[in-house]
C-alpha cells in the first residue's frame, strides 16, 4: 500500500502544532463524511439516497435510529424534496445537512438557488459523480460544476481525511456572520468515497466546540419577532440588490475560509487554505488540479523530481470562491501551467478551472502559458502516465487536450 | 402602503415584519368578474329542501344558514365573517375567480361583469 504523503507530512506538522490529539482509524470517504455529521449533530439531516452517496444516507439514518445523532432525519422522496427540506429547516432556524451526487445534484438545482439566495447556511456533501447520458456512476466534476453558479462555496477534497476536515470546517465558513451562504464539500465518487484510508478523526467534544451552537439570524417559529422569508420581490423590486449581497458575502468568505482553515489548523495541525502548493516555490512548469487526481500528480511529481525536472502542483481546495489574486500569486513564477479538468463544456475550448484560471492572469504583463487538459470523465482512470503525459507536454509546450482516451 | 427599499429588507431579502402581505392590494389585478353578495340569499333558506347543503330532512336547528362553503373555499381568503355571518367580499384581495358563486349552494353570489 502506497502511504499518502500528505498524510506523511500532516503527522510531521501535527506533532509540532495539535492541540488535541485524535483518533487515528480506517474509513472509507462515505464513512468518514457520515462520521463528520454525526459528530456536527446537526438539527435536521434530510438525504436521499444515489449512487455513490448512499452509503452516507444509510449511517446517518442508523445514527439516528441508533440514538448517536440527535437529529431530525427526514426520509424525503427526492433530492428537490431534500433540498426544500433543509431548506424550511433552515429558515424555521434549525441547522440542517444533506448529501447527494450527480443527478441528485442536479435535481437539487433549482432549490439550492433559493438556499444561497435566502442565505440558509445549509452544508451539503456531494461525492462527485458523471450526469447522464450515457448512464454512469464513476467519477468526474460535472455534477459540482453545473452548479458552480448557484451562489454556494464549494470545498473539493483530495482524501478521506480532507472530506472529514471539510465537512467540519463547512459548518463554520457557512454559519459565519460575514457569509452565511450553503456550503458544498465535494469528494471523488469511489475513489475516495469507497476507497478505504486511514484517517485521524477529532473527539466528538472537540467537534461539537469547534462548530459551536448555531445561531439562526432569523426564525419562522419565533412568535416574538414575526418575519416573512422568500417574499415576492414585486415587478420593480430589489432582486438585483439582494444579489449584490450575496456577492459580497461571497467575496467575504474568502477571508472566512482562511481563518476558519488556521483556527482548525491550531486544533488538529492539519492546515487548510485555498489551495495546496506541492514543490511550487521553484518549479517551472505546474499542473493545476482538483481532489483525488492531485494524489497521482503528487507521485510523479517526487519521480520527475528526482530526474531534475522543475515541476510541480498547485491542488485547487476552494473553487467558490475562486481565489484568482492567490492562484495568480502563486503560479506567477511558472512558465508553462497545465490545468487538469475532469469536466467538460462541450463547445468550450477547455474545462471550467482552465477557463477561470486562464482569465485570472489576463491582466497580468508577462502571461504564462496556460494549457488544458481534460481527464478522468466517466471514472475513466487517471494513472501516473497520464500525469507524465501532461508534464511532458508541459516541459515541451507540445500537445494538449484528452487523457486516457480510447482511440480507434 | 409602505414604499421598500433595499436597505429595509434584512438579510436573504427577509422582511422583518409579520402580516405585511394585507399591504399589498391584490384586488387590483382582478379580472373583469366582480362577486355580488346577496346576504338575504344566503342567509333566509326559501329553497326547495332538496337543495339542502346541509342535507337536512326538515328545516331544523341543524340548518346552516352562512354554510361557509364561499369561505372555505375561496383561494385568497376574500369572504368576510363578523359574529359567525357572512358579511361579503374584501375585493382589496379578491381576483373575480368565480369560485365563491360556484361553490355557494343558494346562490347567493353572482359574478357581475364589469367594463
């Protein structure tokens, strides 16, 4: 078994700076989401189940049957319902949590635009999943990157461990008074959520401090001060203002998700910002990539490494907010930066994170060279090759496009 | 009826307020039907018995004059009551749907068109 080094260097840093010790033990990445819930203690878990998230409805529902979590669990019909329905708990003032995948997540659309919008800090873990058609239950970001627009932050984890460190930071970035906008933490289907690691998980004390009580701005059941919540905007109303709001909270939660990543950081050693650099500082070349892909990168990084070869890895943790200043201070070194989507937007020359990244070095005098490459849809593997397929072409500004794709 | 500003909603576009939807006149965009109560319709029963809403075998105690069919049935809660009466129709809410004068077993509403 291949150790991660992030985990490697995590117990390096935690002997340093922890406060707490944890409990070092094996879980898959379903586990240790469920795990993370059931210690947030939620008011309210309303899930439906899919493909690869299932796993996660079945324990939260036995927490609940079992006494381990006291929470409402709503056994709802749909994942529109489950939205809606986390979506009145909120606003009735209970914190609610939910999970979902793929078209789940897409069935969801249309309500976590009225979370974001009634600024309803619901967390959500998506364990990302391909959309149909053809019918798929492996691995890629379409899911999570459909609703890139939906006003929620979204969160990507590379492991089990960072899910787990996720879920628990989520609830604080969500429920902060700057921000108060939905949380989604996102996590490779199978890969990572039925791939089983070793984990350290915080004492269910330690978690239940660190998320603290929730404290609703509002609450439908307050009878002393009576609120109406979603109103009609009117034919000549605000909605262009209200939406300014959420912007702004969202350009606030940038701020939010660093403090919340250093005070988690003080409490468990494990540090958490936006992105992850990996032998950045002096690398020419760099790929640019999302969650469970970053692990493989990181192998072949330490192998070209080893060969003299300047390359490293930027791993992307924040998506929204996009963290374009930092991304752009980060890589500003780099000659030549691969960007590793594992979605696409057929007509697009390029998938989302290239396309964002790209744009955030527009106003930048000497400009790198920005390449995009598209892996892993479907769950189809992304192996160390196709990492040094994209770092060869990188070193030689050569080919770009599809890896691993079955050519005839 | 208060003119909002962005700046009076709180957070979410929530309006820190309860009953504020009786300011906004919905009569207004009322199609061109207007209800026409006849209190005495519906409150003295001179319809033959078989009409009965209350299936009543003879005019007893039983016999609900205000049946409370047009209240119950109308959408925008339009149908005033005082003291267990029926007293007519709050057309600042009400939009000419017709349901009341379908619903009401004496007839004592009727759309009444207007120009």
């Amino acid at each position: 078994m291949r150790l991660n080094p992030d985990a490697k260097q995590a117990k390096k840093d935690k002997s340093m700076t922890a406060k707490t010790k944890g409990k070092v033990t094996i879980l898959t990445g379903n586990q240790a989401i469920a795990e993370a819930m059931r210690q947030i203690n939620p008011d309210v878990v309303a899930v439906y189940p899919i493909t690869p998230q299932t796993d996660v409805a079945e324990r939260l529902s036995s927490f609940v049957a079992d006494g381990l979590l006291d929470a409402e669990y709503v056994p709802v019909e749909s994942e529109h319902s489950a939205m809606s329905a986390c979506v009145g708990a909120a606003a009735a003032g209970a914190r609610a949590i939910t999970a979902t995948a793929s078209q789940g997540l897409v069935y969801m659309q249309e309500v976590m635009y009225i979370a974001s919008g009634l600024r309803l800090p619901i967390v959500m873990a998506n364990v990302n999943r391909s959309l149909s058609a053809p019918i798929n239950i492996h691995c890629d970001h379409s899911d999570s990157m459909g609703a890139r627009d939906s006003g929620w932050i979204q969160l990507y984890s590379e492991n089990a461990q960072e899910a787990y460190d996720n879920i628990i930071q989520a609830v604080r970035i969500a429920e902060h008074q700057d921000v108060r906008l939905p949380v989604m933490v996102n996590m490779d289907g199978f890969i990572v959520s039925h791939g089983t690691e070793v984990l350290e998980l915080l004492d269910d004390k330690d978690v239940s401090e660190f998320v603290g009580e929730y404290e609703p701005v509002f609450s439908l059941l307050d009878i002393e001060r009576p609120v109406a919540i979603g109103p009609f905007d009117g034919l000549h109303g605000h909605f262009f203002e209200h939406k300014m709001a959420q912007v702004k909270a969202m350009d606030k939660a940038r701020k939010v998700t660093l403090d919340v990543g250093k005070e988690f950081a003080s409490l468990t050693g494990r540090d958490y910002g936006f992105f992850e650099e990996y032998r950045l500082a002096d690398a020419e070349v760099a790929v640019v990539v999302l969650a469970s892909a970053a692990g493989t990168c990181k192998i072949v990084v330490d192998e070209l490494r080893e060969q003299g070869l300047p390359v490293g890895l930027l791993k992307l943790r924040v998506f929204r907010p996009f963290p374009s200043a930092e991304l752009v201070g980060a890589l500003r070194h780099v000659k030549v930066i691969g960007v590793l989507d594992r979605s696409v937007s057929p007509g697009l020359d390029g998938g989302p994170v290239f396309a964002e990244l790209r744009s955030s070095f527009y106003d930048m005098e000497t400009l790198p060279k920005v390449m995009s490459f598209i892996y892993g849809l479907g769950g189809r593997e992304f192996k160390p090759q196709h990492a040094s397929e994209v770092f060869s072409s990188l070193l030689s500004s050569s080919k770009t496009g599809y890896l691993g794709i079955r050519l005839r | 009826m208060k003119k909002w500003e962005a700046d009076d909603y709180q957070l979410g576009a929530t309006i820190p307020l309860g009953g504020t939807a009786r300011e906004n006149m919905t009569g207004s965009w009322r199609s061109t039907a207007i209800p026409h109560f006849m209190k005495g319709t519906c409150q003295e029963c001179e319809t033959p018995k078989k009409d009965c809403p209350d299936f009543c075998a003879d005019c007893s105690d039983s016999c609900q004059r205000d049946c409370l069919l047009c209240w119950i049935s109308c959408p925008d809660a339009c149908i005033v009551m005082r003291d267990g009466e029926i007293q007519g129709i709050d057309l600042d809410y009400c939009k000419g749907c017709g349901i009341c004068a379908l619903a009401c077993p004496r007839g004592a509403i009727i759309m009444v068109r207007q120009n």
